[in-house]
C-alpha cells in the first residue's frame, strides 16, 4: 500500500503518492534528501503560490479596491512568499513543510466560510490537512508495525483487543445492531490483512525482487523424490532458488537440505509443521514454536540459519512479524503462482503464471506434486527468453542465464 521510499517529504506524498518518480536531477535546497518526488513538488510549486496570489489579492480589494488589489496581488504574493521561508525556517524539510501545512490550514479555516476562489483554496487546504493527518496515521501504523520480540507482541495483542472492546462498548451504548456491525468491520479489516499474502498491513513482505531475472520459490520440501529432480533442472539452467522447508521434514531428510545448499540454493523457513489451517489464527507463543523450531533444524542440519521466513499459503497471523524479526527474519510472499499445490493439469497452472510473467516476479512453486519438474522447467525455459529475446528456445544446458539469485530479492 505505502511506498518504502519514493522521496516524499511530506507525509501526504509518501502515503498516496506515486512510488517512484524523484526528481534525480533537481540540486535545490528542497531535494538535499536525494531528491523529491515530482507529484509532490509539483503541487507544492503550484498550490502554494497560488494561494498566496489568492489569499494577498482578497485582502488588498478589501483594502484598496477590486483593481489595485488585482493590479498588486502578484507582486505582492511574490513579495510574502519570499519573506515567509524565513519565518517559517527549520533543518528538517519535513518539518519546515509541516510549517508550511500549518499554516495552509490555519488560513483555510479562517476563511472556509468565503465564498468564490478563496473559499475553493481554503477547501483544498483543508481537503489536504485531513488527508495528511490520515498519512501521519498510516505513518505511525506502519513504524508500529516494525516493532519486534514482547513489544511487537504487546502491542498487536492491544491492537485486537480495544477494537473489540470499542465494538462491545458501542454494542452496549447504542444497540446490538451497531455493535454487530463494527465488530464485523474489525473482523473484515483483520481477515483482509492476514489472509492477503501480499498485504503490507502487518508488517512488511516481500512480493517482488530486482529485475531483469525472476525469483524461483519452491515451498514444502524437502521431498525424496522432487528435491533431486528439481535440483537438476535448475542446474541445467544455472538458476539459484530458495526453497521454503518444512522443519519436519528437514529433519527426516537432511542430506537433501544439505545438498540444496550445497548446490548453492537458500533455505528458507516454512514452520516446523505447516500448519496450514490454523496458523493464522495462533497465538504468540505457539507461532514462536513454529518459526523457531524449523528456524533451528535448518541451522543444525545446514550449519546456514535461513534469512527468509514464509507463512503457510501464506497466511500469516497477528504475531507473525515481531516473532520473525527477532529471529532475524525476513517475510516473503509472491506476485505469481498457479496453484500447482492442488492443479494436477501443468498446462493450467503454467496458463495463470506464464502471460504476465515479468522480470522481478517472485513465483511460488511447490515441491512433493506429480508436476513440480515440468512446471518449474517451463518457467525457466520463460525466464530464458525474458533474459535473451533472442534465443528463446530451451537451452541444451550450455548457455548462461542471468537469472536472479536470493540475493537480490527484497
Ligand atoms: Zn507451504
């Protein structure tokens, strides 16, 4: 939902605008961030003057009349744009911004009643001092969201907990029916959060790596009869993947854990058990049990702690992310998959992932499925062509692939 970093100052831009467009080359004082992003400087260049124009102009026709305010509302608006920087002066360009907000705001609700140009401006400040307030909200969710270990804990505990309690009380306060209805809110807010696997609402997750080659993920193993299989196919390709495993099953089948990362694979940490139907719903200590369990089979049998932690199908619960960062993991998704999990066709699961595949994708596959070698062949063969437009024909094994390694997802 909110870009990591688009350069924004502003809260309002970092939240809603777009993800990606700094003004690289832009050497003034406003961009000694590294640069801004150009939605957000192109409102503030147009927004501000003009409401200076707006607001100087009005008061001058009070003052001088309808034609000498007209006459002297650009040069004058010129004039107190260039004294207010001072006044308004502050090291942070967030801050010095905020001041600028302020200010905004505090003429908007001076003269919201106004009819004309100068009410049309003083409602867009206003507009945008209610949609900052919600950035900064958004904002203070997301730096909430990062706490890790018993804070995190504590806190996304009070998170489930006062809004239920709100919903209880307001129940009680103006009827059973209001109640219902705000505690079926909170459920839908929370469902949509932890049964979404891309979804930033909880915590951080990576969905997409760097382009130009694609993220191979192979969750469930290991498995005795799929892990060589696939191990050979990404050989012949020269493609690194990481493949999500199952604590239990690391620890029935070692030698292949350590043979994919002998072939320089990662292992990443897919819980002890993969509970896959109630995992979303556990509570702190049995999600730590989970991830910790598997996180120390993995290391045992490896001697390679994983760096990537991945929820079963992907659903994490409300503990997921405080228990995984202290362990020093990182949460990963996907942006394509074709359910190869419970499609036994591979020309159907190959119809949902091949026509959008792009360079930077992150494709979960699994392992311990009658299909896991044509489908995974299949999609190198893709990633082959994607990487060399000009021979797009499956490789005799000879030729070298860039494709992307562990090491750039994230
Ligand atoms: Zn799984």
């Amino acid at each position: 939902m909110t870009p990591a970093n688009n350069r924004a100052i502003t809260a309002l831009f970092r939240v809603f605008g777009e993800k990606e467009a700094p003004i690289s080359s832009d050497r003034t004082r406003l961009t000694s961030l590294g640069g801004m992003n150009r939605q957000e400087a192109l409102t503030l260049a147009i927004l501000i003057p003009a409401t200076a124009v707006v607001g100087v102009g009005e008061q001058l026709t009070l003052l001088c009349g309808p034609l000498v305010g007209c006459l002297l509302a650009v040069p004058a608006a010129f004039l107190v744009l260039q004294l207010l920087p001072f006044l308004l002066n502050a090291k942070s360009p967030s801050v010095q911004w905020g001041l600028w907000l302020l200010l905004g705001v505090s003429w908007a609700l001076h003269r919201c009643q106004t009819e004309g140009l100068v009410g049309l401006f003083a409602s867009i400040w206003i507009a945008i001092g209610v949609i900052s307030l919600a950035a900064k909200l958004v904002l203070a969710w997301q730096a909430s969201m990062n706490w890790r270990g018993s804070l995190g804990i504590f806190w996304r505990t009070l998170v489930i907990l006062i809004p239920h309690a709100m919903a209880i009380f307001i129940g009680y306060r103006f009827g059973w029916p209001w109640g219902l209805l705000c505690a079926a809110a909170v459920a839908g807010f929370f469902c949509s959060a932890i049964l979404n696997p891309s979804s930033q609402i909880l915590g951080t997750v990576t969905c997409k790596t760097s382009p130009p080659g694609i993220l191979i993920t192979i969750d469930d193993g290991p498995d005795p009869t799929d892990t060589p299989l696939l191990l050979d196919v990404l050989d012949r390709y020269q493609t690194k993947a990481i493949f999500f495993m199952i604590g239990e099953k690391v620890r029935a089948y070692p030698t292949l854990a350590r043979e994919v990362i002998r072939r320089g694979h990662e292992i990443g940490n897919h819980t002890l058990s993969h509970p896959q139907a109630s995992f979303w719903c556990a509570g702190p200590w049995r999600t730590r049990r989970e991830i910790l369990q598997c996180q120390q089979i993995i290391e045992q049998v490896t001697g390679t702690a994983p760096r990537w932690f991945r929820a079963p199908v992907g659903h994490r619960n409300l503990f997921t992310h405080p228990v995984a960062q202290a362990l020093g993991l990182h949460v990963m998704a996907w942006n394509r998959r074709g359910f190869d999990a419970v499609e036994r066709d591979p020309c159907k699961v190959l119809a949902r992932i091949l026509p959008e595949l792009t360079g930077g994708d992150v494709v979960l596959l699994h392992e311990a499925t009658p299909i896991a070698k044509d489908v995974l062949t299949a999609i190198l063969t893709r990633q082959q062509a994607l990487l060399n437009p000009s021979h797009p024909r499956c490789p005799d094994g000879s030729a070298s692939s860039q494709a992307s390694t562990p090491d750039s997802a994230g």
